[in-house]
C-alpha cells in the first residue's frame, strides 16, 4: 500500500526528531569520551577528537590500588541488590495480579500513596539507625528494594498471561509458590530483563544513599569515588606530574576534569556490557505490559 502525503511527512518528522534526540544524548558522551583520551585538552576544548591521543589518564587509575574496592563493592550492591529486588518485586506483583485476594485494593493503595509522599531524610535515617543499618552494606541494598512502579509494570504483564496456564498447573496439585516459579516466572523473561536492568542501572549509580549513611571509606560505592576524584585535584597532581615526566607530556594541560571523564567512561562499562544480552527483551516487556493491562 502506498504511503499517503501525511504519512511521508510524519515519517520524515519522526527520523529528524529521534536524530536529533539521539545526537543530543550521543554527543557529550563523546565528548567525556574525547576527553579521557586527550592529555591536552584545556578547560575550554570543545572538540570531540583528542589533541593528543594518550591512555594517561586510564592508566594512572588502574594503577591507583583505591580504586578497585569502591568498583568491587558496587559490583556486590548491584549483583546482590538487583537478585533480590527483582525476585520480591515480581513475588509482589503476582500478589498485586489476584484480583480476588482478599484486601486487593487496600494493598494496591498502600502502595501507590508511598509513591506520591514521603517520610523524609530525617525520619528515614533513624529509622535506618535504629535498625542498625548505618554504615553497613545493607543499607545500601535494603533502600532499592522495592519499587511500587516496577511492581504495577510486572503486574500488567502478568495480566497478560492466559489464566488457564496457572489453573492448569494448579489442577495438576502444584502450590502457589510452585506455579510462580514453573509457570509465571519463565512466562515472564522480557519484563523481568526490563526490570532487572532499569534495578541494576540504579543500583550502580547509588551516590546519595551511600553519602548519607555510610561513614566507612572502605565502603563506599564506585559513584562516591568518582566525586571524590572529579573534586580533589591536589592529591593526584604529583602522581600526574610523575607519570606526565615519564611520557613527555605537557604537565600544565593535564586536569582532573580529564581524570574524571575516564572514570566516567570506566563506570559505563558494566551497563555497556549488561545491556545487549537484556535488550531483546527490553522493549517487549514493556510494551506487552502496557497493552494488555
């Protein structure tokens, strides 16, 4: 069938729009790019390929021994945090989908009203505090736990699943928790997948929470690092100067802004890597969600 005018000019709206909503979003990420790479970029480059190309700064934080334990404890937050949140997130929404449990609405309302308010920071932390969760790990896995909206998103997909799948596996004498992992877990891989990546993308980036509550250094995140470095100059100038010496590099360009645009691409690189094997399911699971609920 042959595209109407109308439908011609909405589609040439539509590859302008997303072009430009691309290079929007593709642009500064090629310009902290550039300047991971540039050991002589000033503060007022704007170019997006590098003056001179060097691994400079990419290696003086791999050979910085303090960097590695702020990456380890946000790989465990993540790994473990994104596990359990998803798992009690898609227990949840199975409840949330019986229509016929007794209390339904009231739940789904004590769910929807922490969306919409909040405790506070101060009530929250001696909460936190009195449960004995200050500067410990659990604090920072415990606070992403559970999310309401996740929760409504997993539901509608369930909504989605023919009721005769679950009733049939009920006939055949299986409990509740034996047909939520057999048959609506599997049924579930795409809003899973979509979940557990928007659960791990949070999780990685945890700053706030980590700055409020944990007072250990050893246990800070890969995030309050990276502030830490972008922040403080005057403790890598010596270690810059010495390594700049050793490669004839011009020391009054070298900046901590370079040093953190490689920590920043550094920090990008677990999504980058997690993202691929998710993204066959990212757009299913959401869509699927959406129409069917």
């Amino acid at each position: 069938m042959k595209p109407s005018r109308q439908q011609k000019i909405f589609g040439v709206f539509n590859i302008a729009f997303f072009t430009f909503i691309a290079l929007a979003m593709l642009i500064p990420v090629l310009f902290v790019l550039s300047r991971s790479f540039d050991a002589m970029a000033t503060g007022l480059s704007t170019l997006l390929i590098p003056r001179k190309f060097s691994t400079f700064y990419y290696r003086l934080i791999l050979t910085d021994k303090g960097i590695y334990r702020p990456f380890l404890n946000s790989m465990f937050i993540t790994m473990v945090g994104t596990g359990l949140a998803v798992f009690l997130q898609a227990m949840g929404a199975y409840t949330l989908a019986k229509k016929d449990l007794p209390g339904h609405d009231f739940f789904i309302w004590m769910l929807i009203i922490p969306m919409l308010f909040g405790g506070g920071l101060i009530p929250s932390y001696l909460l936190n505090k009195a449960l004995g969760l200050i500067d410990t790990y659990r604090i920072l896995i415990i606070s992403g736990l559970i999310s309401a909206w996740n929760m409504f998103l997993i539901r509608n997909y369930y909504n989605s699943i023919p009721a005769s799948l679950p009733e049939s596996a009920r006939i055949d004498g299986a409990q509740e928790f034996k047909v939520f992992l057999s048959i609506i877990l599997p049924l579930s891989k795409p809003v899973i997948a979509a979940i557990a990546l928007f659960e791990g993308v949070s999780y990685w980036n945890t700053y706030m929470t980590a700055v409020i509550y944990i007072n250990s250094p050893e246990k800070y995140p890969f995030t309050v690092k990276l502030r830490q470095i972008i922040s403080v100059q005057e403790d890598r100038r010596s270690d810059m100067q010495n390594l700049a010496g050793q490669e004839e590099l011009l020391i009054q360009y070298l900046n901590n802004e370079g040093l953190g645009c490689a920590m920043i691409i550094l920090s990008m690189i677990p999504i980058i890597i997690a993202y691929p094997y998710l993204q066959k399911y990212f757009t299913k699971g959401l869509m699927v969600g959406s129409i069917k609920g």
